[in-house]
C-alpha cells in the first residue's frame, strides 16, 4: 500500500470518528427516552453504521467503508475509556 493511500485512509479514519462521536451525542438523549434497556447497544451499532456509511461516501471504494467502521470503533472505545477515567477520578 502507497503512503498516499494510507494517509487518505487515515484522514477518513479520524473525519469519520469525529462525526460519529458528533452524531451520536446528538441523538443519544432521544434514543434514550424510549428505549432504556437496550440503549446504549443501540447507540453504539447506530454509531458503527454511520462510520461504515460516512466512509464509503467519501471514497466510495471497501476500503472507505472499513476505514469509516474503524474510525467509529475508536470513537466509541475512546470515548468510553474516558468516561470510565472521569468515574475512576470522581469517587472518594
């Protein structure tokens, strides 16, 4: 694989991870008023469909797509880790 092509890879990897996070934040609280038990699995397979979509849309090629899913991925394990910190800090 050409460095080119990675880099793009990367690029999309990291817009794709930065929307997903937006999205779902958005639409969490709604998600959440009707469906309790299984909301946060809901919002995490919401979340990998759009990476997956966002990064096919910008390449339009398999690899677009996986890179989308990926970025997603990380999103949802980074932003989990930190919330798990930010628990960690607050007890006493």
């Amino acid at each position: 694989m050409k460095i080119e092509a990675f880099a793009e890879l990367l690029k999309n990897g990291t817009l794709c991870s930065v929307a997903v996070y937006g999205i779902t934040e958005a639409i969490k609280p709604v998600i959440k008023r009707f469906v309790s038990d299984w909301a946060k699995s809901l919002i995490r397979i919401f979340a990998l469909c759009c990476g997956t979509a966002f990064g096919f849309y910008l390449t339009q090629t398999p690899e677009g797509a996986m890179s989308g899913f990926c970025g997603a991925s990380l999103s949802a394990v980074v932003v989990a880790r930190v919330k798990e910190k930010i628990k960690e800090g607050s007890k006493p």
